[in-house]
C-alpha cells in the first residue's frame, strides 16, 4: 500500500510541475473532457504586467498508463497578448504581453485534445492586462509627454488647436502635441480634452516627430478648460533653421509667417513657404486639410502670411533637411511683397541660378532665362559650341564636354556675375541605344488621380523594331525584393512606344490607350523600383546581366547612377525620361510631369 502511493504521489507531482496549475486527473478508464476543463487553469489572469507562460499539456493518469494530452491556445487580440513557440522545456507556450495607457481585456481560448481517445474541447479564459503607470497623474504638459520614453503611458489635458483627417494636435500652456488616430475621427478644433495613450517617436524613414502613438489606440474624454489660448509666434526663416530636434518644445508651435509658396517635387511635401529674396524655406506637409491645400495651389508664386503648425522635421539621406509644417485653413493672405535692394536681387538670382542650372545635364537645347521676377536683366556667355550661349544644344561625337558658363547679372545700380558649368552629352551610337523606361506612374486609381490604371511606358529610340519576346518588366516597392513580375510580348516599333497597364484603383475616371500588354501589378504611388530585363530571370540589383533598364523612385533604396532616385510621383504625377535621355542616372535623366501614357500606335 505504501510503496502504491509513493507512485502516485510521484506521478502526481511530476504532474504538476509540467503544467503548472493543471493537476492530473486519475482515473481507472482515463479522464473524461470535463474532468480536464474543470482542472486546467491559470496562475494568474487579473492585472498582468509580464509576459506569462501557457501550458502545452494537461497529464492524466489511467489504469492503462500516464497521458499528456495537448493543449494549443488562441489569444483575441494579438496586439496585447501575443502567443509565441514553446520555451526551452517544450512544455510551455511563450507569450508577449504589451501593456498600454489602459486596461486591457483578452480572451485566451484552450483547446484540449484527448491523447488517448477521440475527443476535444475548449476552454475560454478572460485576462485583464494591468494599463502602464502613468508618468505624472494629473500634471503631464504636452512638453513632459514629448519628453517622455517611447512607450510610456501618458496622459494630458489640453484644447485641440488642429485636427486632420488621421489626427489632431492638443495644446495647453506648455505646447503642443500631435495625437495619431489612423483614422478619420469627428473631433472639433476649441474642444477641451483629456488624452490618455502612448507617447512614440514617429521616425519612418526619413522625418521625426513625437506624438501620441495609435497602437495602442488613445481614449480621448472631455476635458476642462485649459487655460490655452492661441497666440501665434513670429520667427524668422533663420531662427527656424537653428531650431534641431532635440528642441522639443518646437514641435507643435504655431507660427505666423511670410513667403512665396512654390510647389515642390516630394510627394510628402507638396508645397514650400519660401523666404522672399532668400534663399530660406520651410516644407508644406501633405497631411494638411483639404481646404488649406486648395488655398495654397490657388497662390502658387504669391507672397503670403499663413499660420502654420510645426509638424516634423524632414531628413532624407540626401538634398536639404527642413523642418515640415502643417497649413492652418482660413489663414492664408495674399501680402505685397517686401522691397528688395539691388544687392539683395542680385544676391537672390545667383542663389535661384545655381539651384536651376549648375550641374545640369544636357542632351537637348535649354531655354536660359534672361530676366525673372526680381527685374533683374540676365545674359550668358559659354566657353563651348556644345550649349550655345543661347542654349542651342550641339552633340559632342567623342565624348561628354564639360561647359562653362558666365551668366551676367544686371540691375540699377548693382552688376556681378556667377560662374556655373554644365554636361553637354555626347552624341549615342546607334549600338548604344536600347529600350528604355520612358515613364511610370502609380498613382492609378487613386483618390484624386485622371487615370484608372498604374503604368509604365516603354520607348524605342533605336531605327529598328526591338522583338520582346522573352522579356519581362518587373516590380518591387521602395524598400521591398523584386515580387512582381508581366511577361511582355510582341515587338516595339523604331522610336515608338509600348504601354503596360498595371493594377486598377477604384477611383479615376480616364482609362489609358489601349495597352500592349495588362498585367494586376498594383503599384507604389509614392516609391517604388522598376525594371526592364530581356529573360524572366528575376532582378535583384540594377547591375545585374538581364537588366535593360532600371528606375529607382522615390525614396526606394535601389537606382541607377550615384546620384540618387528620381523624384516622387504621387496621384496626380508620374515620372518621365527628359528628352528620352538616358545618362544611367535615374535622378538626372528624369523629371516629376503630368502623366501622358502613349502605346505602341504613337
């Protein structure tokens, strides 16, 4: 009789190490499914603050022998208890538990399945995840939340000052805040709050900004007055600039300020509030309302007052880094421009010549500007036949030539000069040439987009007609491997075109000409990496032996030449050769234009 409880005691122990909480269940004939669900259960299911362990087996020990019968568990959201593999032992499931600015409620399902006989069933338990402390209960300013460690609960009481289709901005007396919702919301700008969520860095890519994060989702309840009322500051396109963005505080402020809006070619920046005579800026973000947005593209080269909030700083890995503000609607005033000096007109056309022409590329004749905005009068004078001092392109045979030009700057009372050089390209052999990408466009579809369809337009400088049989164009996102792939067919004519239609949207409301071949590559509208190969071999870099021909838009991480990508596109532009150049530098050879698909009966 001893030594027969000494087993069981043994046997129940063992029992119990290997599930935890889940004693055996011993039986002459075996444990029925009842027995199992009433003896599983958790060490803990109130107000957890780790990550905990699930077991993989409830044991059972029968008259024929001792069963571990399996355990495989389902969570109700992933986001807050996420089930993982087994730990070292295998006999437990590994969890990982995220907290946030709330208690959380999820329910664990277990499915137990009979080792010894046909038979499953389940069993649901309810686990409430304790909300992460808050860094200061009732005293948290927007300033100490954007201060914050990322992932720290916090929670504040303010006014919205702004609101966007995804998201809003909350200040009080120490600043602002941007809050993320991901989603639209009906949030009204004068409302007081109390927001309660997760600060986060927001840094993909290439821009910065603290705010409140969206995952997990903020709660957002009346709140009482705050005290905040809006004063507009006044900085100069200077003190901006020293701004960096460890000056927290920054963020968030709104600002009245002066210049000439201009459009700009990246896509997250549609427009720019440029300093008048300066060479100063700041960005336009895209995530503006839609009212503010239809206000700037009516002033296009208006001098403006506009209030605008600072949304976040833009630091891509080449070309200018800026600071990114959001338009306040309703705000924008057409003002009269200031008084320049003649120096200063002088000052500002030098700086505005050498963004336009120093180190282009030319393989065309140029149009060079004689006078501009400020009244000044502009003549040139080149060292070399290939670019006339009129722009009167002229092939180099033998190789690229290196131009100089002299531009004259003249006003009342003030003359200088600027010195600049340009590309002339040589003239390209008839075995030098190839089919090239000559455009592509991904905003197909899209809200605000003509077209129906993404697409990419192929071109045959050559005098002969080019077989593509064999060939294929193929696709990847900006940061992603080549996944996508469309078998071309058929040939294309001496300096004609081949259109490819790709993926439709549900929104435009052209179709394209009739296309030489469909494939359902549904396009980037941003960023993205095309590329022509003569096999079906798939691409991985532009070097590669297949590849034809490769364009890198964006901010995609792959592209020909040393330069960089071509700009962004977006739904309302595509990408396209200038001139059907191709230097094998996608930043050079192309430009942001209004799309113009045409096939093979151009």
């Amino acid at each position: 009789m001893k030594r027969t409880f000494l087993l069981s005691f043994v046997f129940l122990v063992f029992g119990l190490v290997l599930v935890g909480c889940s004693p055996k269940v011993e039986d002459p004939t075996g444990p029925t499914l009842l027995e199992l669900k009433a003896d599983l259960a958790l060490d803990k299911t109130a107000n957890i603050d780790e990550n905990i362990e699930l077991p993989k087996y409830v044991m059972s020990v029968a008259s024929s022998g001792v069963y571990n019968h399996t355990i495989t568990w389902a969570s109700s959201d992933s986001s807050v208890i996420a089930i993982g593999g087994l730990n070292k032992s295998a006999t437990h499931y590994v969890t990982t538990v995220t907290q946030a600015a709330q208690v959380k409620t999820v329910t664990l399902t277990a499915t137990i399945v009979l080792n010894n006989a046909p038979g499953e069933a389940t069993k649901p338990f309810t686990v409430t995840i304790a909300a992460l402390p808050l860094i200061d209960d009732d005293t948290t300013t927007t300033l100490d939340a954007k201060s914050a460690t990322d992932g720290t609960a916090v929670e504040i009481s303010g006014t919205i000052s702004y609101v966007n289709e995804k998201g809003l901005f909350v200040h009080d007396q120490a600043g602002g805040l941007y809050i993320y919702l991901g989603k639209t919301h009906t949030y009204q700008i004068g409302s007081d709050v109390v927001v309660s969520g997760t600060k986060s860095t927001y840094s993909y890519s290439d821009n910065y900004m603290p705010q409140i994060t969206n995952n997990p989702e903020p709660t957002i309840t009346v709140g009482t007055n705050s005290g905040y009322n809006e004063m507009p500051e006044n900085l100069t396109y200077a003190q901006i600039g020293e701004k960096t963005i460890t000056d927290l505080a920054f963020f968030g402020t709104i600002l009245t300020l002066r210049g000439v809006v201009e459009t700009s070619t990246d896509y997250n920046t549609p427009y720019i509030l440029r300093d008048y005579g300066a060479s100063g800026f700041v960005g336009i973000n895209k995530y503006v309302v839609t009212a503010a947005t239809a206000q700037l593209a009516d002033h296009v080269g208006d001098y403006v007052e506009i209030d605008l909030i600072v949304y976040d700083f833009y630091q891509p890995t080449t070309g200018d880094q800026y600071w990114r503000f959001l338009a306040i609607e309703n705000t924008l005033e057409v003002k009269t421009p200031p008084v320049l000096s003649d120096a200063d007109k002088v000052a500002q056309t030098k700086q505005e010549l050498s963004a336009d022409w120093a180190n282009k590329v030319v393989n065309a004749d140029i149009t060079l500007p004689d006078t501009n905005a400020y009244g000044v009068t502009i003549t040139w004078a080149s060292n070399h036949v290939a670019i006339s001092n009129s722009g009167i392109y002229t092939a180099p045979q033998d190789e690229d030539v290196t131009v100089t030009f002299i531009a004259t700057i003249v006003t009342t009372s003030v003359t200088d000069t600027l010195t600049l050089t340009m590309t002339a390209k040589k003239a390209v052999s008839e075995n030098e040439l190839h089919i090239i990408i000559n455009e592509v466009y991904g905003g197909g579809g899209n809200s605000g987009s003509t077209y129906k369809n993404d697409f990419v337009e192929l071109y045959n400088p050559t005098d002969s007609a080019v077989d593509l049989s064999g060939w294929s164009l193929q696709y990847a996102s900006g940061t992603g491997t080549f996944n996508a792939k469309v078998a071309l067919t058929g040939s294309i004519a001496a300096h004609s075109y081949y259109l490819i239609q790709c993926a439709q949207g549900s929104g435009g409301t052209a179709s394209l000409p009739t296309p030489d071949v469909t494939c359902d590559i549904a396009m980037s509208s941003s960023k993205a990496k095309v590329a022509l190969a003569n096999t079906a071999t798939t691409v991985v870099n532009p070097t590669d032996s297949q590849v034809v021909d490769f364009v890198g838009i964006g901010e995609a991480n792959l592209y020909e030449g040393t330069t960089g990508t071509t700009a962004a596109y977006d739904n309302t532009s595509s990408v396209t050769r200038i001139n059907f150049m191709d230097s094998n530098d996608n930043r050079v050879d192309f430009e942001k234009t209004t799309p113009t698909p045409q096939n093979s009966a151009n």
